[in-house]
C-alpha cells in the first residue's frame, strides 16, 4: 500500500498481488481476493477514514454486514502477477451505526476496472457483541453523505420448498479466528467455495459441474448474519438458483442459526474457460 488522497472520504494507493496468491488456473480466488481488499479498506479506515481530529477519541471496531462483488472480464483476461493495480476506495454512505465503502481495483496501465466491491460495515461493541451508534465526531465529517441514499442491500433469502441441498461440513480452526475474536470474513468463501466444488465434482448442480475453478465468477454477494467462533462445526448448505442458471446459493449455519449467507452467480458455460 502506498500514498493516500488528502480527501477523508477517498483513499487511492497502488497495489500487487504476489505470484503465490494466484490458484492453479491462473486467476486469484475470491478468499484471497476479499482478504487484501478488507485488508487495504482496514488500513483506510485507520489512517484516513476514521482517523480521529482528537488524541482523546477512542478507537472504533467494525465488521462486516454485507458485501457485494462484480468481476469483469479483464479480471480474468489480463490480470497478472506482474499487473500494477490502483485501488480506489471511497466512502459512500454514513448511517447511525453503518457506513459503506466502494472499491474499484482497477489495472494501472490501461485503467480498465477488474473489480466493484460495495461493503457495509457496522460500528461494534467488543463487550456486548452489538451494533452500536457511530462517534458523532464521525458522523459531523461525513454529514454530506448521510442523506445520500444508501447503497443496495443484500437481503435474507430462502431456500426453495422441496430443495434438497448439497452439504459440507466444517470445523472452525484456531487459524481462521481474526482480531475480532470471530472467523475472518475471509474464510466464510473458502467455506462456500469448497462446498461448491465438491458438489460440482458430484453433479449436484445442473450448470455449475466439473473443477469449479475453471468456472469464472460474474457476481457475488455476502450478508454476514451472526458470529461463528473457535471450534464452532458449520453446515454448509449449498442448491442451484432455478431461476438464475449458473447461480450456487449457500447458507452457512451453526446447528439452526444462519451464520453467512452468499450468492455466487458463474458464467454460463458458453462464457466460461471449460
């Protein structure tokens, strides 16, 4: 990560991936991928976002409440190790106790977009494990974007009557807790992930079959429901979007409790590198 905009509201720095964060095909997955980009968001928060005018204001913590992705065609055309990145992130919406960021990564060289990633992210009370009302302080410096209209949700879906899922299980690791005491957000699409290529390989699904890594992601979305912990086992379950062919809906739960919810919307075969 290196320089920053003057803005509060804009951070723009040059980024690179290393050789070894690419997968087999080529192509950084989307667990890697989400890792830097709430990595570099992190540290825009910290040093210009939310950096406090006073010594004597504490600090903030914040997670996840949702995320959105679009990967475009150069994402998988021309995205190399060797590529040079720019990343822009901007804050785009405060509310009371939520704020959202846009991220585009774009290729320095020829400034075409590889992806969009609209997060929201809620202030969090470490003790009671609870949303809490953002600083005002905070609030007063990005008073010009609490009338604007907040960015789309990711809202709860169903599963379909009479759908029987695909199911994974995991058991969460020590490795896979971060500094909020809970499983990085990170790691909930490496849970998916693993879900849809067993099931893929086992043809549970009717569009989406085969290495899912030869498959290439258009969109994806996640809405972070509750908390899951050191040692806590996961069900995975994974189905098909009717509706929407090339589209793997999960739900992640812990016994009955919805943990994570994500979208995972393919190319059509036609579209994709099999």
């Amino acid at each position: 990560m290196a320089g920053t905009s003057s803005k509060y509201d804009k951070v723009v720095v040059q980024h690179k991936f290393n050789p070894w964060g690419f997968d087999r095909t080529g192509i950084v997955p989307m667990w890697t991928l989400a890792s830097h980009v709430a990595g570099l968001t992190h540290q825009a928060r910290l040093y210009t976002f939310f950096k406090s005018p006073l010594p004597s204001h504490p600090s903030t913590t914040v997670i996840f409440r949702s995320q959105t992705w679009e990967l475009y065609p150069c994402f998988y055309k021309s995205f190399r190790a060797e590529s040079i990145l720019t990343v822009t992130m901007k804050m785009v919406h405060v509310g009371r106790t939520s704020y959202s960021v846009e991220t585009e990564i774009s290729d320095t060289s020829t400034t075409e977009v590889l992806v969009k990633n609209v997060a929201q992210y809620v202030n969090f009370d470490m003790e009671s494990r609870r949303p809490k009302t953002l600083p005002d302080w905070v609030r007063e410096r990005y008073d010009h974007l609490t009338s604007r209209p907040r960015p789309t949700t990711v809202n709860v879906f169903e599963m379909p009557a009479f759908t029987t899922p695909f199911v994974h299980s995991v058991r969460v690791p020590p490795s896979h807790i971060d500094w909020n005491s809970h499983v990085g957000q990170h790691y909930y699409y490496s849970y998916c992930f693993d879900c849809a290529a067993l099931g893929a390989r086992n043809q549970m699904y009717s569009t989406v079959r085969g290495d899912i890594f030869k498959h290439n992601v258009r969109e994806i979305s996640v809405l972070y429901q509750r908390e899951a912990l050191e040692g806590d086992l996961l069900s995975v379950e994974s189905w098909e979007d009717e509706r929407k062919p090339g589209t793997l809906k999960f739900q992640v739960k812990k016994g009955s409790d919805g943990i994570v919810q994500m979208a995972v919307a393919f190319h059509t075969p036609s579209e994709s590198k099999l």
